[in-house]
C-alpha cells in the first residue's frame, strides 16, 4: 500500500507571504515535526531544480534525505525525493481564500520500501497525523508567532 495524504488549513495571512514562508528551507525545521534541519544544496535563489537536504527524526529513527524542487508556481511548489530511505513526492498549495487568507494544501505520496513496510497502515497514519500536526504549527508562526517571511 502507497501512502497518498491530504491537509487543508487557512491561514488569516496573504498567499504571497505564506509562498515565501513555504519557499524558505530555513523555515522547514520552524513548521515540521520531526524536522531537524533543512539546507539548501545549490545555490539561491529556490527554483526548479534546487536540491534541500533534510534531516529528520521518525519513529526513533535518524533520516536523512534531499529532495529536489519540481514544480514552483505562485500556487504550488513541489518536490520529490532523490535521496531517501522510500520514495516521495510532496506538494504545497497556497491558494487565495478570501479577505487577506490563504488555503494551505500538503500532499504527502510516498512508497514506504524494507522495514517501513511491514508498518504500512500504521505509518500512513502517523503521516497523515503528522501533516495535520505541521499545518497547525504553521498556520500558528505565520499568525501569532515569528512567521515573518
């Protein structure tokens, strides 16, 4: 079984600022459970093509792993993983929503390979409780905390 998830939050802050929040890796560890740091691998600015690498902790586990920028659209950025312990794709959306407000989107599709795959079901779960935990933590820095682009 594949992992496919969705979260939806609005965010009382304009699309433009959220997209800039999303398209700073230095702001992943603010924003991403789990996430212990985040660099960029190529040079600046963020675009297609542009390497971050990641390092995280999941289930107790050290992980490492860059992605690569696929898609960068005043509505969207996407990535995909070059280098990672299973194969993912994760998407941003950040679209208008009304009176200064932002609809914030993350779609997280992966394939879990080796020792993650015998906790299928669970770790999709975790995943999915996990993206909605970040778009919280989101939507309360780019509010009420230190979510200045």
């Amino acid at each position: 079984m594949a992992i496919d998830t969705r979260a939806v939050i609005d965010v009382a802050r304009p699309r433009e600022q959220v997209a800039a929040y999303l398209r700073d890796p230095g702001n992943d560890p603010r924003w991403i459970g789990g996430l212990r740091s985040a660099r960029l691998l190529t040079g600046p600015p963020v675009d297609v093509g542009s390497r971050v690498e990641r390092v995280a902790s999941f289930l107790g586990r050290r992980i490492e792993y860059v992605n690569e920028i696929t898609e960068l659209t005043g509505t969207r950025l996407a990535m995909r993983s070059v280098r990672s312990p299973f194969p993912m794709r994760v998407t941003y959306g950040f679209d208008d929503s009304g009176n200064d407000a932002t609809q914030v989107s993350v779609r997280v599709e992966g394939d879990a390979s080796r020792l993650y795959r015998l906790a299928d079901p669970l770790l999709a779960l975790l995943v999915r409780r996990s993206v909605q935990r970040d778009l919280r933590t989101l939507k309360r820095l780019l509010e009420h905390g230190d979510g200045s682009a």
